[in-house]
C-alpha cells in the first residue's frame, strides 16, 4: 500500500502533484515520462488513487475506494491495455473514448492510466487527440511513458508532461543498503540500474546478472591483446547475451564511460562502477584514448543496428573489431 510518502527520489513532481491535489487545480491530462522502474506507474497509481480517497488525499488506503484502487478494481479508475503489442485505435475508441463521455459511475473522477502509451500508434494518437481536445469536466488520463519523442506535439501540447529523472548513483545505492543487501552488490545493481531503483533492485536480487558481469569483464579484459580471430571467438561468446542485449551494452557502456574517466582524470573517484575499479585502471591504461572513444562509439552503434533488427553475430563481431582498433 503506496502513499506519496513511500515514493523514493522525485520530490519536485511529487510536491507538484500535492499542490494540485490539495488546490483542486490538477490538469485534465499527464505524461509520466522516464526510464523503465524508475517509479512512473506507481506515482501515477497513487495519484489516481488520490484523486478518488473518499476520507483525504493521502491517499488514506483505507476508505472503500482506495481498498477497490489498491485490488484493482475500482469503477472509476480504468487501465487501459492493448489487445495486441500495442495500445492501437480500436483500444483507444473502445476503452477511452466511448467510455470518457459516460459519467463516472460512482465518484468525482474518472480516471484512464494508459501503460506505454509511447507505443501507441499515430492512428491511436489521433483518436485520442479527439477526447483529449475537448475532455468532460470529470475524466483525467495518466500516460505512461519512456519515450516521450514518439508522442505527436498535439499530444503533448494537451498534457503536462512530469519528466522522471534517473536517481543519482549514492541515492540508488543507499536505498538498496538500507535494505540490507551487501554494500558490493548495491554499487553493482545501482550501476547497471541506470538511475532506476526499480531496475536496481531486480538486478541485486539477480544471480544471472552477477554471473553476467563477471563473463563481460573477463570478454573486455581480452580485447586489447586480442587477434582478428579471437575477436571472432570472443562474439561467439557474447550470443548468449543475446536475450539481454540491452543489458549487456549497457554494461559495456558503462564500463567505457568508466575507463574514458580515468584516462581523462587518473582518478579512480570518477568511476559509476567503483567495485571494478582495479580492472578499470588495468584496462584503461592499456588502451589509447582514441581507441577508447572508438569503442565507446561502436558500442553506441551496435546498439542502434540491433533496435533494428540487425543481425546479431555480424553486429558483435563489427562492434568488437571497432573495440580493439581494428
């Protein structure tokens, strides 16, 4: 049971919404925009959930209608889901704007939270551009989302978008160790989570990821002294990442960002991922700026061809030979 005072980091926009909850002044329309966990469908939720508190708007999580919120199953408050991958515009007329214009059915608001809509399709858009244009009194739409570039501008121009930055590293990092997991694995998971404490904590309950990191590690350590031919070995190696892609180069990244700190600095106190730090220095010392900033770059492209739908093993193999100086 979420009140705003369980939301972790965001305190801007949480005061924002409290403001507006308080005032009664709250926009017809939001934009919850930001990476994956870093807390946008909760704050949306309690939102909503505030928006419908019989008693306050805590929200109180004990009147009828936080209890319906919280089981999902309020009369008022609408999730609105695609029927295939994404939210289309049979989704949108059906499920939003048909029900938009029938009065809530048995409090002040009703509420639609549209999970990705980033995703929804331009036609989807335009259909619910319509509604959003000219909103009855009562209805109040949440979107969800990580892109906020895929919306149309008329979208956005209809909502107030409440853009949700990524947490600094200490601030992810302590919540995890306030939680009692191991100081090591809490630097490691608020590393790799990008600034996203939802991320962050699947990650330092993930064994997969700890067995991962090690076998990346050992992959880059390779790189410099490595033949043409061992680099064909070494993408070989980096298919079973495949299903984890993002993952994957997203470490890579990080692990570039660290080591291009180092040789700019000399100084270890520059590193996100502090518990590699000997690595880094090793690795960083043994590869040229320049060479650096390639690798950097390749890992920067390869992540673009595969969003693609390029070919895997080709992508790896080109990005590793870009790496390694080739």
């Amino acid at each position: 049971m979420f009140s705003f005072s369980d939301v972790y980091g965001h305190e801007i926009i949480i005061s924002s919404l409290k403001k507006a909850l308080v005032t009664g002044n709250h926009a017809h329309a939001y934009i919850f925009d930001g990476v994956s966990g870093i807390g946008k469908s909760k704050i949306a939720d309690i939102f909503a959930r505030a928006l419908q508190c019989e008693l306050n708007l805590k929200p109180c999580n004990e009147c009828i209608s936080c209890r319906a919120s919280l089981a999902f199953n309020h009369p008022d408050i609408r999730y609105v889901k695609p029927k295939g991958a994404a939210l289309g515009v049979d989704d949108i007329r059906e499920q939003v704007n048909a029900a938009a214009h029938i009065r809530p059915y048995q409090y002040k608001y009703k509420v639609f939270i549209l999970d990705s809509a980033d995703k929804m399709t331009r036609e989807a858009q335009n259909a619910l551009l319509k509604t959003l244009e000219e909103p009855p009194s009562y209805a109040v739409f949440l979107l969800i989302s990580q892109s906020l570039h895929n919306f149309l501008p008329t979208i956005i121009s209809r909502c107030v978008t409440l853009r949700l930055k990524p947490l600094p590293l200490k601030q992810v990092e302590g919540y995890l160790t306030e939680r009692g997991y191991d100081a090591l694995e809490s630097l490691a998971a608020a590393s790799a989570g990008g600034g996203s404490i939802g991320k962050a904590l699947l990650l330092v309950a993930d064994e997969d990821f700890r067995a991962e990191r090690k076998e990346l590690v050992n992959i880059l350590n390779n790189l410099p002294d490595s033949s043409l031919w061992d680099i064909l070995l070494l993408a070989r190696q980096l298919e079973k990442f495949k299903d984890n892609s993002a993952r994957m180069l997203s470490f890579m990244q990080l692990w570039y960002r660290d080591a291009l700190a180092y040789k700019a600095t000399g100084q270890a106190a520059y590193f996100m991922q502090r518990d590699l730090g000997q690595g880094l220095e090793t690795f960083s010392r043994g590869m040229s700026f320049k060479k650096l900033v390639a690798g950097a770059n390749s890992i920067i492209s390869a992540g673009q061809s595969l969003r693609f739908n390029g070919n895997y093993l080709l992508t790896m193999e080109i990005m590793l030979m870009k790496m390694s100086g080739f």
